[in-house]
C-alpha cells in the first residue's frame, strides 16, 4: 500500500526523534553561550559568607586574622551575595537629570578593596579605600550602564542624591553580571559603607595554597569569633553555575527522550524493513536471478525508508523551528537559530 498505518507510525515517530534531536541542540547552544560570556569579575577562588551571629561584631578582628593568615588575600564586605540583587530602585537625584527618567538601578553597597576581592575592572576612577579616604564612606562606584544614564562627561566627583544621602562617584567600573546571564547587565550603583547594611562577606582565597588547608584556617577564625554557628561558605562560582540548572534540566531531558524515541524509531523501522522484506521475497528472488547485485537489491528496499525520514524530517523542521524560535524569545542573550542543526539532526 502507498500509505499504510505502520508508514504513517514511522513517520510520526522520526519526526518526533528529529524534533527533540534539534531542540536537544539549540538549548545545548544556549546554555553554552550564556556559558561563555564575560561575568565581569574573577570566580576563581572566591567565597562568600553571610553576617550570622557575631560576625558583624567581631568583622575587624575576623578580617585582621584571615589576611594574616595566609589563606585569604582580600575580603569586603558587600549588601548581598555577587550573584544576586536585592535592593533597587529609582528617584534617585543627579546634576542634569531627565524629570521624566525612571531608571531602576541596581543598589549594591560594599565597605573597601571590592575590586581586589572580586577582580573588576575600573574603566575610570578608583576603587573604595577607607584608609586612605575616610570620606569614601559616602563615596559611590557606578558600572557602565549607569553612566549612559546619567550622560556625564567627567563623572568623577558628581554627586547622586539617594536615600537622603550625596553620594560622591569615585569610580566607573566595567558592567558585571549581578543577577541573569541571558539579560543585558543593568544600571548598578554600589555605595560606601555610610549604607551600614551589610549581609555578606566575599573572601579571595589564597590559589597557592590547597582549598581545603584554606577552609581549614577560615573555619577556625570564624570558630574563634563566631561559636554559636556554622562556618557556612558557598562559593561564588558554583551560585554563578545554579544559573544554568534549569535550562540544563531542560536539555538533559530533551537529550533523553530524544534517545528514547530514535531507539522506538529505529525498532519500528526494522519492523517495516522486515515486513516489506517478507512481502517482496518473491521480487527479491526474481532480480536476484536476473543478475540484480546485493547493493541494487538494499537500494530498492532502502529508497523507501529514506522517503519516509525526508518526509519526517519536512514535518518536523519548520515545527521545531517554531518551538525553539518561541523558547528563545525568553532569553535577550540568546543564540540565533542555524541551518546546519537541522542538517546534523536529519543525518
């Protein structure tokens, strides 16, 4: 029969292996892309504690011994963890501003030695410094993002006005990846510790020395300063990872079900191979006589399976197009979708 329910089941079976083949590829390049882009600080050997019990009490003393201790090189004191925001706002005030402006920034608040801890990069200006600049308690460091809201020429020294405070910026720094790395980065303003409300610790460990002898010294000093709780550290790298759990859930289980249907696929294919093989043995027998050779005999009875997977694949391109079009519509940072997914998925 030109169309038979077992031809239309194998069909219907490729086109979902070929479906779920490209979709398993387009997340595995969207979550590699997002992967890859810059975050705008160094991860590397980087940890973060939040401000339980006695920390905030005994922080000098804490930091004191953890430097001079050799396991750790630079720490700050910060509002939240690198990967999260939690503040922001707008109605903040500056020379020159737009009435109509509602830009909602980022707030961040840090102590001193941000940059040393974590790595940014300073396009102008300096990082805070409380030694040296006493003043630099109610100084403000601005990402990027921020200065082509606020349009200054020179912005060093420019007061913004937030939480009844005058901020003076002191610094510009390279825009740095806070919450989602499928989004632009957003407007950031990181204030001085005239703020005082500080939730995390960022410690740099020292990367000549073993991790766990690291761990070992810092869980000993936040023992010493700390007693009545846990030394519970996270690192920074593995929160920047937690990212990419969901979309990578995604992937795997596309991956799985892709595998899953392409082995029914296949079962279902060497059903029908076996049935038409049956049906035309006498065919078979007869071109065999005539001098037909082996290879002009698998042609014969192959040409009709590849019609059957082109026609899978017709059905499923443009519908896994559209799927994978409509997911990525999610993300602002998002791979564009390319021919040669489409060529590797019908191969």
């Amino acid at each position: 029969a030109l169309i038979s329910p077992r031809k239309v089941l194998v069909v219907i079976q490729f086109s979902f292996a070929i479906i779920l083949i490209i979709c398993t590829i387009i997340v595995k390049q969207q979550i590699d892309y997002a992967q890859d882009r810059e975050t705008g600080y160094n991860k590397d050997n980087l940890v973060f504690h939040f401000m339980t019990g006695d920390i905030p009490k005994n922080y000098q003393l804490i930091k004191n011994e953890l430097l001079s201790s050799g396991a750790v090189l630079a720490m700050s004191r910060t509002s939240a963890p690198l990967t999260e925001s939690w503040s922001d706002g707008w109605g903040q005030e500056w020379e020159g501003k737009d009435p109509n402006d509602k830009t909602d920034f980022f707030r961040y608040v840090c102590d001193e030695g941000l940059s040393k801890t974590i790595g940014l990069t300073f396009l102008q200006g300096r990082d805070f410094d409380l030694k040296q600049f006493p003043t630099d308690s109610t100084a403000m460091v601005i990402n990027e993002s921020s200065l082509k809201v606020m349009k200054f020429k020179d912005p060093i020294g420019k007061i913004v006005k937030d939480n009844g405070i005058d901020w003076h910026i002191i610094g510009v720094i390279k825009d740095f990846i806070l919450t989602n790395p499928y989004e632009p980065t957003r407007p950031m303003l990181i204030s001085g510790a005239k703020s005082d409300w500080f939730q995390t610790l960022q410690m740099k460990m020292n990367g000549n020395n073993p991790t766990a002898q690291n761990l070992q010294k810092m869980e000993t000093i936040f023992k010493k300063y700390n007693p009545e709780y846990p030394f519970d550290y996270k690192f920074v790298d593995e929160a920047y990872a937690q990212k990419f759990e969901n979309e990578q859930r995604q992937g795997t289980l596309a991956g799985l079900f892709a595998a899953l249907t392409i082995f029914i696929s296949c079962l279902g294919l060497f059903g029908l191979a076996t049935y038409m093989a049956e049906n035309r043995i006498k065919e078979i027998g007869v071109r065999k006589v005539l001098g037909a050779s082996v290879t002009g005999i698998t042609t014969l009875l192959s040409k009709d399976f590849v019609q059957l997977v082109v026609i899978a694949f017709l059905l499923a391109a443009p519908l896994a197009w559209w799927a994978m079009h409509k997911w990525l519509q999610d993300y602002t940072y998002r791979v564009s979708i390319q021919w040669w997914v489409f060529a590797a998925a019908c191969g």
